[in-house]
C-alpha cells in the first residue's frame, strides 16, 4: 500500500465556506476527514465517475451573511423654555 499526497489549492475567498470548514478540524484529523467527504460525495452520486456541480450560473459560491444594520437611537431634541427664553 503506497501512501499519496495530494494538494489541494483553493481561494480562501471564493471558497470561504470550504475555509471555514477546513479551520475547524485538528490538524491530526484533517486528512481523514476529507478522504470521508469524498468518499461521501461519491456515494452520494452512486458511485458515478462523473463530476456533477450543481447548475448555478450567476449565483456566487460562498456568500457572505450580512448583518442587520441596526438603527442609531433617535436623538431627542432638548427641551425648551415655554417663555422664549432660549438664552442660558
């Protein structure tokens, strides 16, 4: 049994999504966990040795979650003198 080693390059922007997921496996485990991801993909296609990529034309692949901008607190106006006095 002869052991291989592949490397895998992606863009850590384009495939954020694959980044992030990379980032939180141990180092020990990593080989591991994406020899199981393939071999899940594969089963998954049954078996197929086709590549199948999902037809999504013009929709980016890692998007980012927006937050909601939160509203600045309305600013109350002070209260003025009834009297005209605005002088203090």
């Amino acid at each position: 049994m002869a052991s291989r080693i592949y490397q895998l390059s992606y863009d850590d922007q384009l495939d954020k999504d694959i980044h992030e997921w990379l980032k939180k496996i141990p180092r020990s485990r990593k080989a591991e966990t994406v020899r199981h991801a393939i071999r899940y993909y594969i089963a998954s296609n049954g078996g197929s040795s086709g590549i199948h990529m999902p037809n999504v034309s013009g929709i980016p692949i890692a998007t980012e979650k927006t937050q909601p901008q939160q509203e600045a607190p309305k600013k109350k106006r002070p209260a003025l003198p009834k009297d005209g006095n605005f002088n203090y």
